[in-house]
C-alpha cells in the first residue's frame, strides 16, 4: 500500500461545475496535509494546507480532512479551465517525513 | 513570493559529463530538498538537507550527490552523466517549523543527457 493515495485520473468536470479530489493516507500518526497545484512542465504550487479535521475555505478551493477516514479531499468550485492541472496531495507522517501522492490530472472543458 | 532559483532551466549535455545543477534560495530557509520528476510521474525525493553541513540521501537512489555550505546553497552534483539520468530536477525549500512544513519549489533544471 502506498503512503499517499490518489486516483490518477484525469478527472474531465465542465466549465463551472465542482471539480472534488481524493487523497488517502496510511500513516494515522499524520499531521500536516498539503494540495500542491502543478501545471503541464512546471514546478508544483502550494494551494492548501490543513491540520484539523474538518473543512478549510480560501477562495474557491475548500480542503476537508477526515482523519478518522484518513483522507483528505481538495473541492473546486465553479471550475474555469485554468484550473487543468495535475493536483498533489502531500501529507506529513509522525516521522515529520513529507510524502507526496502521484497526483491527479484535472481537465475543465468549455 | 517564494524566492528560489534554479539554474540552468534547461540543459543539453554529452554522456561523461560532470553537471552540477544550482539553487538557491533568499529566505533563510533551514530545509532544502531535491526532487526527481520523470514527465507525468511522481516526484521522488533524491537528496535532503535540514541545514549547514547536514545532507541526507532521499527515498530514491541517486547517483549525484549534493553539498550545503551555505544556508542559501544546496548545489546537485552529477560526476560523470548517463543518458538514464535525463529527467527533471527540482529543488525545494522550506521553514524549520515541525510537521507544519510548506514546500517552496524552484522552477526546474530539465536535464537531458544524448
């Protein structure tokens, strides 16, 4: 089992719609859990971080972790064609060691 | 803003090569890292370090090798390059506050070895 799980994708959503991504984990000593956004031959961009269950807002993008579940989702919404990228979800374990998932590919189409 | 940098972006080198690969970053940071990213795959963590003189070797196994003489610095060393080493390399950096760790990424070295 890998440390960070992600479904691969892509993941096709319309202009406008809500785009939700997975992300489960296996460590439950996990405390810091990340969402990094990295478009086609660029470097990855932190857009989320979480600590505490529940869900966090900026913007349009709304983190919630489940800790319970040991999961952690990234929603999009009203999604623009800007946001096609590859998601990263990224997840500090009790060995403060900083794991990253193999990412998801978001495509908006018009 | 993220202040780090890579250099060269892209670079085109002959078999037996030595490379090294630049970054640097302006923010005091304690921690930087290297990272390798085939096209379309996950990053893999090659080299890291958590401050001056203290360099560790990542998840995947790598042939360079890496130094931190400066907190600024963190240089990656190819002594002599192979075609299997062509990929992209990132570096990273970031505070030394615990588990509350955000990465900041350079732009890329994209490394192709003929």
């Amino acid at each position: 089992q890998k440390e960070v799980e992600q479904n691969s994708g892509p993941l096709s959503v319309p202009e406008g719609a809500i785009a939700s991504l997975n992300c489960t984990y296996s460590d439950r000593g996990s405390q810091s859990f990340f969402w990094y956004r990295q478009y086609s031959g660029k470097s990855p961009e932190l857009i989320m971080s979480i600590y505490s269950n529940g869900d966090k807002e900026d913007g349009r993008f709304t983190a919630q972790l489940n800790k319970a579940s040991q999961y952690v989702s990234l929603l999009i919404r009203d999604s623009q064609p800007s946001d096609s990228a590859t998601y990263l979800c990224a997840v500090t374990g009790t060995a403060s060691k900083l794991t990253f998932g193999t990412g998801t590919r978001l495509q908006v189409t018009l | 803003e993220a202040d780090i940098y890579q250099t060269p972006r892209y670079l085109v080198i002959g078999t037996g090569k030595k490379i090294t690969l630049e970054c640097s970053q302006t923010m005091g940071h304690d921690k930087m890292y290297w990272y390798q990213q085939d096209p379309g795959m996950e990053l893999h963590l090659i080299h890291y370090s958590y401050g001056v003189n203290s360099t560790e070797k990542g998840d995947l196994s790598s042939e360079s090798t890496v130094s931190r003489i400066r907190t600024e610095h963190f240089p990656l060393t190819l002594e002599s390059a192979r075609p299997s080493h062509t990929s992209q390399y990132l570096c990273a950096s970031s505070e030394s506050r615990g588990a509350n760790e955000k990465l900041f990424f350079g732009s890329g070295t994209q490394l192709s070895v003929l």
